[in-house]
C-alpha cells in the first residue's frame, strides 16, 4: 500500500506529525432550526383553528349566555314545569272546566258551570275547534265554531237547528267590493307576500347589523352591594341599521299601495294613492327624529350567564328618558336571586319606576318563588305608588302548587290566591292541572271564588266538517231568513231563566254611579237614591235649573253620550253641543256634533278661523295641529292655537274625531295659559270620556 505524503510528514524533532482530524459537520443547529420552525407553524395552525372554529364570537358569546341564563328563569315557574314553550301548537288539544262557588252581591250566579275545549290542527289549512257551554239556572246552552279550509262553521243546538257556515272567500270578495265602503280592504294575502319577500328580510339584515364587541374584564357593584368581577360586552343598534329599516318599511308599503290601491279606492276619503305614499314617506324623516344616536346595551357575563344588564337611551326629540337595569345575584342559578329596575322620564313632567326584586329558592322537592315589585309615578308633581307580591310554591313529588298575588293601591288590598295539583307532567307534551281553586278578595272581602281543572295535551282528535244536510249557508241568507232556524222553544227558556238570572244579579253588584266628589270613589246606593230623588225635587220645584246630565250628541244614527271628567260640570246639553265648566275656573270645554264635515275639512276650515280672528286687538300667537290616538285606536286630529287678547294670553285645544261623514269635536279653552300642555293625556281625558252607540 502506497503511503501518503502525508503519512510520511516529519516534525521539527524528527517525530511523525498527528494526522489532524477530519472537521465534523453541525447538523445540530439545523436540526434545531427546522424544529422551532415546524413548531411555530403548527402553533399557528392551532391558533386559527381557534380561532376559526372553536373560539366563540362576542356575539356567540352574549347569545349563548342569554339563553343559559333563560333556561334557568323557566324552573321557577309553571311554564318551565311543563315544557310550555316546547309543546307543538300546530297540534294540541285543552279541556278545561269551571265552577261559579262565590260572586259577592250576585249570588244568584252562584252554581254556574262553564266549559271550554279546543284543539289546533294547523297544517296546509290551519284548521282548528272551540267548543263551550254554560249552565246555569238549570238551562244549558252550548256552541262550538270549527274552521276548515277557508270555511267556518258555528253550531249551537240549543239556539239553532242548523249549522250556519261562512265561507271566508265569499267573505272577503264581498268586502272587496264598492259596496264596501270607502278605502275598500285590505288584501291580506298581497301584504304577506310582499311582508315576506322583503320585510323579514330587512328584518334579518337588522338583526345581523347589531355589533357584538368584548370591552374586556371588568368589576361592577351589583345592587346586593356585591363586587363582582364579569367580562363586559357592548351591544350596539346603529342609527344606520334603524334608518335601513325603517326605509325597508316605506318600500314594503309603497309597493303595496303601487300594485293594490288606486285613487278610485281612496276617492271617497278626499285623498289620493300619492298623497297615501307622502304620508309613508315621513316615516324615515319620524324615526331619525326620534334615533338620533346609537343604542347601547352593557351586558357583563360570568361562568357563562348573564349576571348584570344596563341601558339607557334619550329620545331627545321627545325629551324621554328610558333605561333598564337588571341584576342577577344569584348563587348557582343566578337567576335566583335578580333585582330589576325600569325607568321612563319625560322631563320634568313624568317620572316612573317599576322596580321588582325576584328570589328562586329549591330545597329538596320544593321550589319556592316570591317577587316584589313597586311601581311608582311622579306626574306634575303628583306621586302615586301601587306595590304588590307574589308567591309562588310547587313540590315536584306530590305535584301540589299554591301561589298569591297581592296589589295595594290607595290603601286598598286587592289579592288573588289559587292552588291545585300538578299531574300527569309530560314536559312539551302533555299536563293536567286538578282541583284547582281560585279567590279573589278586594280589601279582605272575597270578591268572586272559582273551582275548576284543565289539561292540555298533543291532539287525538280528528277535525271534520258537519254533514252538508245540517248545514245553512248563512252568507245568502236575506232579511229575516235566519230566523227560521233558531230552535225557539229551547232559545225562550234560556234566554228567560239566564235573563231573570242575571238581572238579580245586576241588582245586587255595587254598580252604582261614581261621586266625583267622593275620594274613595264609592257610592252608597240609598244615598245615590237619596240625591237624585232631591235632584228632582229641586228639577221640579225650581223650573229654571235644567238638568243637562242625560242629554247626548247625535250624529247620523250614531248617539255619543258625554261621561263627565272629574273636575267638571255640565253648563248646557243638547243633541247639538255638550258644555262643561272646571269647577276651579280655569278652562271652559264644548263638544259638539259636525255632520257636515269630516275631520280634514273642518280642520282647513277651523285654522281659516284663527287666521280671520286677528286684529288690533286679538293677535294669534301659534297655531299647530298635530295627531294622537284615542283610547279606542281612532286618530284623532289636535289644533292647539295660543292667542293675546288685550294683553291677556289663553289657550285653545281643539280635538276632532272622525265619526261616520263628520266629526265630533271637543274645544278646551283656558282662560290662563296653562304651565304645560299633554295633548295626550288631555285627549285620554276628554275624548275618553265620549261613550258611542
């Protein structure tokens, strides 16, 4: 073997030189580099796999907290006993049976059974049954109405030998008509279409606009006094999203009003379809008026409930103030123990609180429950309170509930008691509640006492329509034609033993006339009668006193009787005008019947009016009309026209009520000008007290 050059290599003291070793390679390092590497990469991937799929979103967060925290509200009562919100009401039948024991001053009704039994079988046509009947007075009557398809059907063999049917179709294409009236309907079927197709969608889209943000970890006072640390989260409702809707709204109406009315519709009403859609178009302007900012809610969650809720609002338009606050302090369920106050405030005008303190509590079998609550209201400088309690217990092992409500208000007690047994529980599918009793005292008095049961349970029973030989359409019966149907000898005798019945009952309620001045409210009946009969004698003996309390407005074939407000006393009455003065003398009032005019009319003509009044003397300071809902729903148009005359301010309101072609209007003159003015809460009280028959 050749040696090497190397190999042969010599050192300065003739020694052989070492063979210097071969330099090793670091794959160490690199080993190490590509491992951080994958690491940092697989980190990553966990990461956004957290982020992507198991993190939850605020909004997730918030919305499952809420559910959590709902589901535990359910334990304490009878709805979550039962499964209430799970039971299938496509398909469900009730039964239900009550018992008359006590009615106090109407004894004679005292025994009556009452019966009502229904069930729901709503597929493609929503088909359902109600049946009933009383006793009383040893009659029995029964009815039952039963809807298939688009037919409706109502039977009552004590009063009817027939079966009358309506169809709906029929019904509605009749309506449809020009003999309908003016405005002809509504076409229901065009509206949910069109409802469908683009409201719920914009409703969705608003649901979806709300923002969800983690603010982050934070600590509150609850209102036991207790720190709580929670993780606060914002809800927010932008201006833009309620702007969105509300012009959502305006194009879903418009549509309608483009493709289903036309003027001749709307002719009779002194409009038209353009002037319909300009009033529609305000919307939007109306809303943004009102949300001039965004809505905020404070939300904080703990263990994965919602613990503490706050918000307030101003509607600066209105000058009102609205904020809720709720508290759930509760160990375990934290819907135990919840405290929630409610708060509206218009100004300095109105103030008022509903402030309601909930406890849960469970020991073994039986769940106890007790809310109290106060709502209190602070209106121009009046305060009145009204509190009240409820307890509610429920022993899951022998099914017994017993439960109590209690108001007091003006120093009156007004309490509810009831109980009864819980059986047969089959959450969301069936219950049935026996030996139910139930009481009703009014200042430690009973009132009226009940005895009964109930059950509900998924539906056995099968809907079908009565034979066709049974069976009247009553929709082409003319003139007296129905009457040749009603079963009289069995309709007479009911109609006599539950007339006779009912009117000893009437004269044993206390329903006497109120005495307005009387603090309490109540009247005595043999002081009533005393007072009017002196009433006559006076009437009588001194001819130029009338009395102008029966006297009625009449307008058409419709007669509006005036229920006098507190405070105020008849100074005239005929069919025509209706006067009142304020027994303190501060305002004058007037109704008065216009046939010749309807409420826009007379309107234009009434702001005319104020306009010819000014001259040297007498200067129109402001006139302003505006438009409030009467109690009944009815729009009611409102004039309110502020004046100097010789040098003296008043105030007039003006209210006017559509009634039939014309109107009914009611003028309120205040010979001072008054410190403020509630057109609301002045048409609750005047145009409430008008009584149409």
């Amino acid at each position: 073997m050749t040696q090497s050059t190397y190999d042969q290599t010599m050192n300065m003291y003739g020694d052989q030189a070492h063979k210097p070793e071969t330099p090793k390679k670091r794959k160490g390092i690199k080993i190490a580099i590509i491992s951080v590497v994958a690491a940092l990469i697989v980190i990553a991937a966990l990461v956004v796999v957290y982020l992507v799929f198991l993190k939850k979103t605020p909004k997730e967060v918030v919305e499952d907290a809420m559910e959590n925290t709902a589901k535990e509200l359910e334990n304490g009562n009878i709805s979550g006993i039962v499964g209430a919100n799970d039971f299938d009401l496509d398909n469900i039948e009730f039964n239900s049976q009550v018992s008359l024991d006590n009615v106090s001053g109407a004894e004679a009704l005292s025994g009556t059974q009452i019966e009502c039994n229904g069930c729901t079988a709503f597929g493609d046509s929503n088909d359902f049954k109600i049946s009933g009947s009383m006793t009383a007075a040893g009659e029995k009557a029964t009815a039952e109405i039963l809807s298939i398809g688009n037919k409706i059907y109502f039977s009552s063999p004590e009063l009817l030998t027939k079966t009358l049917v309506l169809d709906a179709n029929t019904i509605m294409s009749e309506l449809g008509g020009t003999e309908a009236g003016a405005g002809g309907t509504v076409d229901a079927e065009a509206l949910t279409k069109i409802l469908d197709e683009k409201l719920i969608p914009a409703v969705d889209k608003f649901k979806d606009s709300m923002v969800y943000e983690r603010v982050g970890k934070e600590s509150f006072t609850d209102a036991n006094g207790k720190t709580v640390n929670a993780e606060h989260y914002t809800i927010t409702i932008s201006t833009g999203s309620i702007n969105d809707l509300s012009n959502a709204i305006v194009d879903c109406l418009n549509e309608y009003v483009d493709s289903n009315i036309s003027d001749d519709m709307v002719a009779e009403m002194n409009i038209s379809k353009d002037q319909i859609k300009q009033s529609i178009g305000t919307i939007p302007s109306l809303v943004g008026a009102v949300f001039t900012k965004d809505i905020v809610t404070d939300v904080y969650i703990n263990s994965g409930k919602v613990v503490h809720i706050d918000s307030e609002y101003d509607i600066a338009a209105a000058g009102v103030t609205l904020g809720v606050t709720v508290d759930h302090m509760g160990d375990g369920d934290v819907t135990s123990d919840t405290k929630m106050v409610v708060k509206l405030e218009y100004g300095s005008q109105m103030n008022v609180t509903f402030d309601c303190a909930y406890k849960n509590k469970k020991s073994g079998d039986k769940t106890e429950v007790t809310a109290d609550y106060t709502l209190s209201a602070d209106v121009d400088g009046e305060s009145q309170a009204f509190t009240g309690s409820t307890v509610f217990s429920y022993d899951e092992k022998s099914g017994a509930i017993d439960g109590s409500s209690k108001v007091t208000a003006n120093s009156e007690d007004i309490e509810m008691t009831y109980s009864g047994t819980l059986a047969d529980v089959k959450k969301g599918k069936s219950f049935s509640l026996n030996d139910l009793k139930f009481n009703l005292n009014v200042s430690g008095q009973e009132f009226v006492a009940l005895s009964g049961s109930m059950s509900v349970a998924e539906s056995k029973s099968k809907i079908s329509a009565p034979a066709d030989s049974d069976v009247v359409d009553y929709s082409v019966l003319q003139g007296e034609e129905a009457q040749q149907y009603i079963n009289t000898e069995s309709a007479e005798k009911i109609i006599s033993a539950w007339g006779s019945l009912f009117e000893s009952a009437d004269a044993g309620l206390p329903l006497g006339k109120k005495d307005d001045g009387d603090d309490d409210g109540s009247t005595d009946p043999t002081e009533e009668a005393s007072t009017e009969a002196a009433t006559e004698a006076t009437t009588e003996a001194a001819t130029d006193d009338v009395d102008y309390s029966k006297e009625v407005l009449a307008i058409g074939d419709k007669t509006v009787k005036i229920n006098d407000p507190k405070g105020y006393e008849r100074s005239y009455g005929s069919s025509y005008s209706i006067s009142l003065n304020d027994t303190k003398g501060g305002a004058y009032v007037i109704y008065s019947a216009n046939e010749y005019a309807d409420a826009k009319t007379y309107l234009k003509t009434l702001k005319e009016t104020y306009k010819d009044m000014e001259d040297e003397n007498t200067k129109i300071d402001s006139v302003t009309d505006s438009k409030v809902k009467a109690k009944d729903g009815t729009e009611v148009i409102c004039l309110e026209a502020q004046m100097t005359v010789y040098d003296m301010k008043s105030t007039d309101i003006t209210f006017i009520y559509p009634l039939g072609d014309g109107s009914i209007v009611c003028s309120i003159s205040y010979w001072e000008e008054p410190d403020n003015i509630d057109i609301q809460k002045l048409c609750d009280t005047f145009i409430g007290a008008m009584e149409i028959k």
